[in-house]
C-alpha cells in the first residue's frame, strides 16, 4: 500500500522548511505544500518555487486561502497545520485554526510548530544541513535564524486531541518521553486544557 502524501498548509513562504523540514527532507514521503499567502512579493514567489526544485518529493505546490476539497480524502492525504495554541502569528493561529476545525469534523490533521515554543519541540538531527537549505532557498529570510538559532536547530509535529471528544474513552499516560492514551472503559482524564501532547497511541 502507497503511503499517503503528505500535504502542507505554509502560511508564508520558509514555514513549510522551518516547521516541517524532516518531513519534507525525507525522500519517501510524497510531499504537496500549499501556500497561504497571497500577498507575497515576487523575490519571495520566486523563492516559493525554488522549494520545489530543490526537493524531488514535492509533487505540487499551489497558492490557496482554502484547502482545496480533493486533499480532504484520508485514504490518500495526510494534512499538517501550523499550531493554533502555540503559535503567536495571527495568520498562522488563522491558518492553524482551519486546520483545527477540519480535524474535529474527523479528518487526519497534524500540526507543526514555528515559534518553537511548543512542548513536543524535538533537536533536528542534523542542523547544519537545515540551515543551509533554509539559506539556499530563503536568502531573504537569512537574518530570522541567523539572529535566533531556534528555527533550524528545533522543530515538532503533533496531533491533538480535544479530551472531550475522548472523555470516557481514553487516559493518559506519560512514559516520560511522550504523552499516549490508553483505553479506561469509562474513566475520565482530567486535564487543564482540551488538547494533549505529542502523540496519540491507538489500539490495533
């Protein structure tokens, strides 16, 4: 069976690389990105599609405020948002936001990080190459990460759970490198907010 592509939500232009680039970088996953921003300058278009012609992966990349319907079927798509809790941008808590609202109409919906406050932040394995690939492909975003490290040496992908739509059905269980659910027949999991993190464990 063919592993699902996996479809990008960017806000803006050097998003997709500094919150997914492990993703992206990875030659067997088959990749779409779909650009948010409408508004860009044109260094920043030809920035765009340079990202395409640096990763053979990238299958297609567009421009669109809404994800087109076809991307909504979970047999073939896998979609990632940015973060809509933890990220401080408005048009990425926007953009996140919509990407919230289709995962609790049931669709498989991940979520990344660019502010990289997030609590499921991991070390990127090889930071070295990440700057240099946001460097070649963002020359006009170069000062963001030479003035802050964070954006190529950290990155973080999770999905969300709202506990209501698990009440009676799952708890948590923190094995102190990541939070999974575990089925209680009943209990409920009491927990501060409505989401949990990183990572959801779900019986075969």
């Amino acid at each position: 069976m063919n592993k699902k592509t996996k479809v990008i939500i960017a806000p803006h232009v050097d998003d997709e690389i500094i919150g997914a680039y492990s993703i992206i970088s990875n030659p067997d996953n088959k990749i779409i990105i779909i650009y948010s921003d409408f508004d860009m300058t044109q260094e920043r278009q030809n920035e765009m599609v340079n990202v395409k012609k640096k990763f053979d992966n990238i299958k297609a990349y567009l421009k669109a405020r809404e994800i087109p319907q076809q991307f909504l079927d979970e047999n073939e798509y896998e979609l990632y948002y940015p973060d809509p809790f933890h990220e401080t941008h408005p048009h990425h808590k926007l953009i996140g936001n919509k990407g919230y609202d289709l995962f609790q109409q049931g669709h498989p919906v991940n979520f990344y990080s660019i502010n990289m406050q997030a609590p499921y932040i991991y070390n990127v394995s090889d930071p070295s190459e990440k700057k240099k690939v946001l460097d070649e492909l963002y020359p006009s975003q170069k000062s963001l990460w030479e003035m802050d490290a964070k954006y190529y040496l950290f990155e973080g992908h999770c999905s969300y759970v709202p506990e209501r739509i698990y009440r009676g059905q799952n708890k948590i269980v923190n094995d102190g490198s990541r939070a999974v659910f575990e089925s209680v027949h009943g209990k409920v999991n009491e927990v501060e907010s409505e989401i949990v993190i990183p990572e959801i464990m779900k019986d075969e």
